[in-house]
C-alpha cells in the first residue's frame, strides 16, 4: 500500500512539474514572440530603438529595489483623469513597448509600439472626446492633442493588445511595409545580440555622435573619450536584473581596430583613474563613506574587453549596480567625484580586478 502510495505521489510530482515547465516554455515563447514582432515594426532609418519588457521586469527583485529607491513622483491631475477613462495604469498594464528615434531638423520624431492589457472601447471613446478618427482601410487612427501644443499623437490598435503611435503626422506611413533590407538586417542582428536583456537601447551613430557624449560617465572628464565616441558606427546599452542587482552591458562597435584599442586603452585609464581618486585622501574626506564604498564595489566589477566580429570590431564595458549602491547614491544624492581627464593607459585591454578598501 505505501509503495502504491509513493508511485502514485511521484507520478503525481513528475506530472506537475512537467506542467509547470511546459507552462514556463511556453509563456517564454510567447514573449519572445511578441518581442521579435514589435522590433520588427521598428523603421530601419532610425537613428536609435529602445526596448523595454516590464512583464519580465516586473518579476525581478532588483526592480522592487529600484522602485523603494526611485523618488515617488507627485500625483498628475492629467494622468489621474487618464486613468480614470482609460482603465490603463502604465505600472501595471504595460508589458513591453520598442521606441524607435529619427532626428527630424530641430525636433526628434518618434515611432513606437506597446503591447499591454488595454480597454479598446474606453481609450477610443477618451480620444474621441478631445481628438478625431480617420478610417483607412480596415484601420482606425485617432488623433489626440498634446497638452499645451498644437501637436497631435496619432494611434492606433494594431491588435487588441497592441498599440502603434507617434508624432508625425502621417501615422499609416510609418506602418506601411518597411524598405531598405540591408539596414533592417543591421538592426536585427543588434536585436538578436541583445535577445537576453529585458531592457536595451541600441545607436546608430550617423550624425548624432558628436551630441551623444561630451563627458565620461559619473563626470569624469574626457575629450578624448567623446572622440573616440564620435567614431563609432553603433552603441548598445543593455541592462539585465540579475538577483537583487542589475548587470550594464555597453558596447561600442566600429571598423576600425586602431579605434576600439584606444577606446579600451581609454576606458581601462578611466576605471584605474576613479579608483586611485577614489583613495585620495581629499576625496576620502569629501565621499560620504557608503557611497565611496559603493563607487568601489561598482569600479571593482568594471570590465573592458573588446570582440572581433570579422568585419567589425568591438569593446564591451560591463559592470554591476548594486543594492548598495543604490542606498548610497539616495543618501547623497549629490556627491559626484570629479577627476581629470585620463591619459590613455598603456599595454592590452584587459584590467586587473583588485580594489583598493
């Protein structure tokens, strides 16, 4: 009897779990779906896409802990109402949206798609209230006014869960079939490099390079870096939570090898720089203990590698947001040490990883 028992509670777990994995698979596949769909209708003469899944974020650790960090921001009378005829509250509803960016003279133009639960009826009868509706097709695009503008944001619901906006006037020309396969390719391969990352932002460097940078990150100063920048054809920037912190991939990408060896070069002085700063006995005195603590622990996890792809070559610089630093940087939230700018550092890529306590 007890041997009937145990056959039957192990057939009983081996059952539940393959359900619970097929369930898991499954629910992966249709995001995955849903991700490679909405990346798709991005325009290829775009300068730059940013993508984000909030349904995979929202089951992270790190992002409750970004969430206690981030300040609160006050209520919107605008949003509140928005909420109210629309039954949409971004925080909860959104699952993932792709913004693709066009510099368009002066202004920048703005494509995206989102996909979330969202209440056709209600969002059509809150646009109507103040917009208008043009039928092409099987399609309704409505328009409705930005707030102390002149300027409308078309709409329009590609499925039920799936909406497509921007700021050009001409919403039907930015859906309309995609020309210009070679560019198309060159941000799908992007796309599928960053295919592990909930949230990422990739940069096609065509004449934005010289506005991208003009200071090293956390104020470090140096020229020479946002050259090196300006040099580059593409830049990546991913973040995926990992635990209770979140891991930063960015990665620059040229065809020159002399260019990526002196970006590394750069960068390795940079992060060798902000440590030795950083034990400064000036510097010591002006840190809050914590956070230079917490500017050593990311320093610490800093790493300056470069990739050759063939035709291209890259260098990645990744490093780790933690906790710690976190509850640091919200205690002092205006303590940023500033170092000089550094002179490129001699000998291969590579860093060695000891810290200074």
């Amino acid at each position: 009897m007890k041997k009937k028992l145990s056959l039957g509670l192990t057939a009983i777990l081996f059952v539940s779990s393959a359900a619970a994995l097929y369930n898991y698979w499954t629910r992966s596949r249709q995001s995955s779906s849903a991700r490679n769909e909405i990346l798709a209708l991005m325009p290829p003469e775009a300068d730059a896409v940013v993508f984000a899944d909030f349904s995979e974020l929202r089951t992270t650790p790190f992002l409750a802990k970004l969430y206690a960090w981030a300040p609160k921001p006050q209520a919107d009378p605008e949003y509140e109402q928005f909420l109210k005829d629309t039954g949409f509250d971004y925080e909860r509803d959104l699952s993932r949206i792709a913004v693709a960016f066009e510099k368009g003279g002066s202004d920048s133009d703005f494509f995206a798609v989102a996909d979330g639960k969202f209440d056709k009826s209600k969002i059509s009868g809150m646009a109507m209230k103040s917009g208008t509706r043009l039928k092409i097709g099987a399609r309704e695009i409505f328009s409705v006014p930005v707030s102390g503008s002149t300027k409308k944001i078309p709409f329009t619901f590609l499925r039920s869960d799936r909406i497509a906006l921007t700021n050009e006037a001409d919403l039907a020309r930015s859906l309309a079939p995609k020309k210009g396969e070679a560019d198309a390719g060159d941000w799908r391969a992007r796309f599928e490099r960053l295919s592990g990352s909930p949230i990422f932002a990739v940069i096609r460097q065509n004449a934005a390079g010289a506005a991208l940078v003009e200071r090293a990150p956390g104020g470090f100063r140096s020229p020479q870096l946002s050259s090196l920048l300006e040099q580059l054809q593409w830049i990546t920037v991913a973040a995926k939570p990992e635990n209770d912190r979140l891991r930063v991939i960015a990665e620059g990408e040229c065809t020159s090898e002399a260019t990526t060896r002196q970006l590394a070069d750069t960068l390795n002085g940079i992060v060798l720089l902000a440590d030795a700063g950083l034990n400064d006995a000036k510097i010591r005195q002006q840190l809050d203990p914590a956070l230079r603590a917490a500017y050593l622990e990311l320093l610490k996890s800093a790493d300056v590698s470069k990739i050759d792809r063939g035709e291209t070559k890259s260098v990645r610089l990744t490093f780790e947001i933690t906790p710690a630093f976190l509850d640091a940087a919200s205690r002092s939230p205006s303590s940023s040490p500033g170092f000089d700018s550094p002179k490129p550092a001699t000998g291969g890529s590579g860093r060695s990883k000891k810290g200074h306590t």
